[in-house]
C-alpha cells in the first residue's frame, strides 16, 4: 500500500473539521479535490474512513484507528522539513568537552553581528568527533588528531596545557605551575575517548602516573574534586567548566594543545570558511 502525504493530510483536515466543504480552504483545493483524494486513499486502505452525511462526514470506526497514526506521520514529515529547512540557515558546531574555553562567547556574539542568515548552534556530544559522525552537527571541535580520510580538519589554535586537582590538595594548593614529572606521581583521571591526555604523554621520563579512566567531563570533574586523583586538560576546560574545589594550573614543561575545526570531507557546510577564519583570528588574540 503506497500512501502520500497528501492523502493523508486531506484525510485529518477533513476529520478535524467534519466536512469535506470546510477542509477545502484550509487545504488551498477544491472540495471536489477533497472528495476525490479521500476516496483513492480508501481505496487504497480498502476501507471506509470518513462516513459522508447530508452536511458534513464522521469518521468511521477504521477512520478513528488511524486518525491519531495519520498525525504521527504529519508531525514528522514537518520536523523533517524543518530539519532540512534548517541545514541552509543552521551551522551547528559540536564540542565533546569545552568548546572555546573563553573564545566561546566572543564566537557567538561576533558571528551573530556578521551572520543574520545563518544561526550558530552550540552542540555538546561525548564522542571522538564531538557529535559530527553521528550526525549531530555540521562542523567540530576537536583536540585529538581525527584520522579518518571522511573527514577533513584544519588547526585554529594552542592551548596551553592545564593540571587540575582538589583545592584542598596538601601537596599542590600552594603552588602556581607544575611539571609532568611531578603530575607522574599521582593517579590520573583521563577520557580516552575524546580528552587530551594519554599516557603517551610521560613517554621518557623516569615513572608513568597510574591512570583512572571517566566517561565525560563532568565524571572527569567529580573524581577530581573528591581527590580521587588530578587531571591535565586543555586551558578551555578551566574556562567553561570552573567549579568549586577544584583548581587549575599550569603545567610548565606541558605540550600544547592543537585545537581543531572537523568537518565531512564531501559536505563542507555554509559558513564554514568564515568560522574558520574567525576562530583563528580569536586565537591569534590570545
């Protein structure tokens, strides 16, 4: 059975306003086209869904079973459309952890100014690619290299490398800078899905911190803040996600931290020179 959408929206504005006379404006045709698109669609169903009456028509008792089936089907063709509508006037940009850290605002604010056809939606998702190969949005952002030939990618900035550990830490609360070396001596909380830190990361020094794995930032936080073990992150977590208890700082021999813009290499979305073009000129500030 091939029904269309046509049908089937002729079908409830007619069961809505109880005549085919009255659904006929709403639906911009004639009540003749009413009359004749009902009937191919029952037809098609091989039954009576609209019993017709000297002023008007009811819905027969097959009618009422699919009536609420046939708004269902409405409602989602329009999400649909709007969800296509909206890949032109939406650019969504997916993060894992932290976005921009404090580039994140002055993003919004300056892209807003320059882009009134063009919307710039912010998505958080915990995956490698920050919701770009589950289709949750049209570019990323990114701090681990993404090798995979699908996607094309470009660098927009460093970050400096930050520790973060409990504010009540007897061994650290007082200092202003650490160093790799010393962060080797404690247990490491890490997300090795998307975080930055890999235990790669102490390769030729003399120990190997013990390591903790989490699942996202905010578990990532938690352990760190019931002192559970310290974590390195890049300086934009320190930005978006300050919390109580917990202190970051710096880690002076720590390697900087790429932050990268991701898209589908055959699918470069609308606006997409102009966020990188901005991004970087943001970094390029710091």
């Amino acid at each position: 059975m091939d029904l269309s959408l046509r049908e089937i929206r002729f079908f409830v504005a007619a069961a809505e306003t109880g005549s085919f006379t009255d659904a006929a404006p709403q639906l911009h045709v004639s009540q003749a086209a009413v009359s004749r698109t009902i009937a191919n669609l029952e037809k098609a169903a091989g039954s009576k869904l609209l019993r017709r009456l000297p002023r008007g028509c009811e819905l027969t008792g097959v009618g009422q079973q699919i009536l609420p089936h046939a708004r269902r089907v409405l409602a989602e063709a329009e999400r649909l459309r709007e969800v296509l509508a909206s890949q032109h006037s939406t650019l969504r940009l997916g993060y894992a952890w932290s976005a921009l850290g404090s580039h994140t605002v002055p993003l919004q604010r300056e892209w807003a100014k320059k882009h009134q056809d063009i919307a710039l939606e912010l998505i958080r998702y915990n995956s490698p690619t920050s919701g770009l190969a589950e289709g949750l949005c049209d570019a990323a952002i990114v701090r681990i290299p993404v090798n995979d030939k699908r996607f094309d990618s470009v660098v927009v900035g460093l970050e400096r490398r930050l520790v973060a550990f409990a504010s009540d830490d007897l061994l650290w609360s007082q200092r202003e800078r650490v160093t790799m070396g010393e962060i080797a001596e404690r247990t490491v909380i890490i997300d090795p899905r998307t975080g930055t830190t890999n235990i790669q990361l102490w390769s030729g020094l003399e120990y190997t911190p013990k390591v903790i794995e989490s699942n996202d930032v905010d578990s990532w936080l938690d352990a760190i803040a019931a002192g559970q073990g310290v974590g390195t992150t890049a300086e934009a977590t320190a930005h978006h996600h300050p919390r109580p208890g917990i202190s970051y700082r710096p880690i002076t021999d720590g390697p900087r931290i790429p932050v990268r813009l991701v898209w589908w290499h055959d699918e470069q979305p609308a606006g997409l020179n102009d966020l990188i073009g901005t991004v970087t000129q943001l970094y390029a500030s710091d």
